[in-house]
C-alpha cells in the first residue's frame, strides 16, 4: 500500500535561514511525487512536482528512490513561506489517486 | 479560466441523515476526485470519476456514493452519516485523470 510520511508536524525557521521540509514514501512501482501547499484561508494548490523538475518560489525538491525520500528545500526562507505543506504520491495502479501525508506547518519568523 | 467551486460551504447534519455535496470542475477538466480531511489530516481519496464512470476508489464504505454529470460536475452522496464523517471534504478536478489536480475550497460538514 502506498504511504507518506512527513515527520515533522511543525517546523519554524527565521528569515533567511535554509528550511528542509521532509518527504518519505513507499510505493512499489514508478510513483510520481507532489509537493502541495495551503496557505492561511486559501485552498490546497500544488506547489511543485517531481517529473517537472521545476524551480516554484524558490523551492526545489528531488526524488531519491534509494531512499525513497522527496524532501522540500529552499536556500533562504521567508516570511510569506508560512503556510502548511503536505507531500503527496501518485501513480501505477493507483493512478490519479493522491496518497497525501499528514502535512508539516511551516512558520518563518521575521 | 473558472477554477473549482464546491456548495455548500458549511453543513450540519444529524446522524443517520444523508448528504449531497456539488463540485464544479475546472474549465477543460473531464476527471473529478474527492477526497475527505479529518481535522490534523492530510485529504484521503474517497473517489474519482472519469468521463462519467468511477475511476478509482479509496478505502471507503460503499454508504460513500457519488455521480459525475455530462458537463463534468460531480456529486458526493453519503448516507447513514456517523459522526466520524465530519470533516472537509474536498473536490479536486484534472485533464483525462492525470498529474496535476486542482482543488476546490471544501465543503465543512458537521455531523451532530
């Protein structure tokens, strides 16, 4: 069965600071991976997606299956990083079914 | 472009009653998929139709029904609502069941 497991409920950083949100999943077979975000009083929208290889707001993130982590990164947080992130996968069997973690509320103090 | 609007916003129901929540889809987007949020959670995929027909199917009981018209709007039914089924439920609509999925605001349903 498909699973995500985001292990921080709550990450807070300063301004400036590197912020690393972490991503692991199991899944057995080609996954696709999605980094999807929630800011305050706003819908869930995607954020970023593995085989797009994209650059969104200065996030990055890369799929390592030997590890099967897909862990969220930015260089220099700010403030209007605030937001709640959740990790998602998708694909084979499954397709077009999103199996979601249970998000990391991101905080940038000024 | 018109992105995905979901009615009500608010509900409150009393156990054992049924429920219809109404999701518009994206302009261009023919695959619906719907998904409830407990309070802490992350969404889980309750369904997904595809060109009118189901498509997929989370681990829910079959008292989770739903129905997707021709213009692709799309219905959730839940009967015999317990009180574990209040949550946001959120809709989310994409291009021929692929990839990136746009999500509506959500329904809050409150089960009493």
């Amino acid at each position: 069965a498909q699973r995500v497991t985001q292990p921080e409920k709550l990450l807070s950083v300063f301004k400036g600071a590197p912020v690393e949100l972490k991503c692991n999943y199991s899944y057995s077979g080609s996954p696709e991976l999605f980094w999807y975000v929630q800011y305050s009083r706003q819908r869930l929208q995607l954020l970023l997606r593995h085989i797009s290889r994209e650059s969104i707001k200065g996030f990055t993130a890369d799929l390592n299956k030997g590890e099967t982590s897909f862990h969220l990164k930015k260089p220099f947080a700010q403030e209007e990083d605030s937001a709640m992130y959740y990790c998602a996968v998708a694909g084979g069997t499954s397709y077009g079914k999103l199996t979601f973690g249970q998000g990391t509320i991101l905080t940038v103090h000024p | 472009e018109t992105g995905v609007t979901q009615s009500p916003t608010h509900l409150i129901k009393t156990r054992g009653q049924q429920v219809t929540l109404r999701c518009s889809s994206q302009s261009g987007h023919n695959t619906v998929s719907w998904y409830q949020q407990a309070l802490g959670q992350g969404p889980q995929f309750i369904f997904q139709y595809y060109r009118e027909e189901e498509n997929g199917r989370g681990n829910f009981p079959p008292r989770f029904s739903g129905l997707q018209f021709p213009n692709y709007s799309s219905e959730l039914n839940v009967n015999a609502l317990e009180l574990d089924d209040s949550a946001l439920y959120l809709c989310a609509s994409s291009r021929e069941g692929l990839g990136e999925q746009y999500f509506g605001p959500g329904t809050r349903l409150t089960v009493t």
